[in-house]
C-alpha cells in the first residue's frame, strides 16, 4: 500500500502537491526495493470519507499521483478511492494505465462510520465494458471498518461477489486496519471458492503470515511494512523485504 497524505479538499490538506507526491514516491520506491510485487495507492488519510461519489479534485489528485508513480516505479499499480468510489478508481486505472483496482463494498450493504454504503457493482461493471478497460477488480468480502446490513454470512457474500458482481479477486480482512483476519473465515472462503484468486487484507505479519499462505494468492499489506509497524509512518524497505523472503522461501 501507499497510503497517500491529505488530499486537496480534505481537512488534513496541507497546502502541497508537491509534498503529496514526493511522500508516495518515497514509499513506491521503498515497496519496490523491498521486492513487492505490486503497488496500490490509496487515499488513506482523507478521514472522513463519504460514503458515495469523491469530489472532483480528488479524483484530479488521485490521476496525478498515480501518474506520477508510473513513471518511476515498473510494477503493477492499483487504484482504491476510499470509501467506496469504484468509478473514481477505474476511471482512474483507465486514463493512467493502473492494472487493477481494489472496490471495499462491491456487492451487498454494509453498515460503516460513513453510514450504509451499497454495493456498486452495477456501475463498476458497465463503465468496465463501456471503456473496453484491461483491469482486474479486486472486492473486498464484508470490508474492515464495517459490519453487515442484516445477517448476510462471509461465505454468501464471497460466492455473490465472485460469480454475480464481475469481481476478478477477493479480499478476505480483518476488523479495521493493521487487524489480522480471522484464519476460520478465511477458510471458509477458500472452501467455498476453491480456485478464485483470493487475498488478505489485513494484519498480516512476518510473524503470522505463514499460516495464512495455504490459502492466499495474494497479501496486501499495508500497516506492518510501515517503518515500526506504525501506519503513520513512511514504509521501510527492509521490512518489505523480511516480509517478501519469508512469503517466498513459505
């Protein structure tokens, strides 16, 4: 993950382009020199999110540092556009050339601190058609920071996002950011799916991600290659790479 700062709009904005990019420069290189095998950015401190369509100057904010990444960094790039402007986040891939994108509520409600967000695979599916876009969509199954609307059960909720939303992966996580998923829901998606390509989330540790492998094709992490496993802080390439040796010699 690069976790970029403040966008312009939100209220932590500090007046500086400039300095947003060089900071998701820093940490793309620092993830590249690790050996991560992808990057995605993402718009992690513009707390509070709303629940629906971003503002343009983010969307404006977001091309341009995604831009700026793919110029200097030769792998795979993804887009999420929190909280859940799947849109945002493919229009974004489209025009810069991003491989895939990450969508927090595909299918289904959720009941999160923006309020009720609803799935919004309707719409990511045909503008993906409408643009004849080459990029993966990547959904997250019942997203940390939230919890169901009504008694919706993990594996129901996977099955209707990889076979009725036109997800290409999902994303099993835990509770909220930097917790680790629950190993029994992990399972239960793999059982349910045994050949869609599935990643983790969240909370995933040199220490831990061992026994999440078997059933992973994929880790997205984010807190714990922070420098100190601290998110407020830049990524640290050797922690990058603890955490690529460990997964590769797993």
């Amino acid at each position: 993950m690069v976790h970029v700062k403040p966008l312009p709009g939100s209220p932590g904005w500090g007046g500086s382009m400039d300095d947003i990019i060089q900071s998701a420069l820093q940490d793309a290189r620092a993830l590249k020199e690790g050996g991560a095998d992808g990057i995605m950015v993402e718009n992690f401190w513009d707390v509070p999110f709303t629940k629906g369509q971003v503002e343009a100057v983010t969307v404006a904010s977001m091309t341009r540092c995604v831009s700026e990444l793919r110029r200097v960094v030769d792998v795979p790039i993804g887009v999420n556009v929190l909280r859940n402007d799947g849109v945002a986040a493919l229009s974004i891939a489209q025009v810069t050339g991003a491989q895939f994108i990450r969508v927090n509520v595909l299918a289904s409600a959720m009941v999160t601190d923006q309020g009720i967000v609803e799935g919004c695979a309707y719409e990511v599916s045909r503008l993906r058609a409408r643009l004849q876009a080459n990029v993966i969509v990547m959904a997250d199954v019942m997203v940390k920071h939230a919890y169901p609307l009504g008694t919706m059960d993990i594996v129901s909720v996977a099955r209707d996002t990889a076979l009725r939303s036109g997800a290409d992966a999902l994303i099993v996580s835990g509770s909220e950011t930097g917790a680790p998923l629950e190993i029994d829901d992990l399972g239960k998606v793999r059982k349910a799916l045994p050949d869609f390509p599935l990643a983790s989330g969240s909370g995933v540790t040199a220490d831990n991600v061992l026994q999440f492998l078997p059933s992973l094709d994929l880790l997205v992490i984010g807190t714990w290659f922070k420098k100190d496993g601290d998110v407020r802080k830049p990524v640290d390439s050797k922690r990058v790479a603890e955490m690529v040796n460990k997964v590769r010699k797993g």
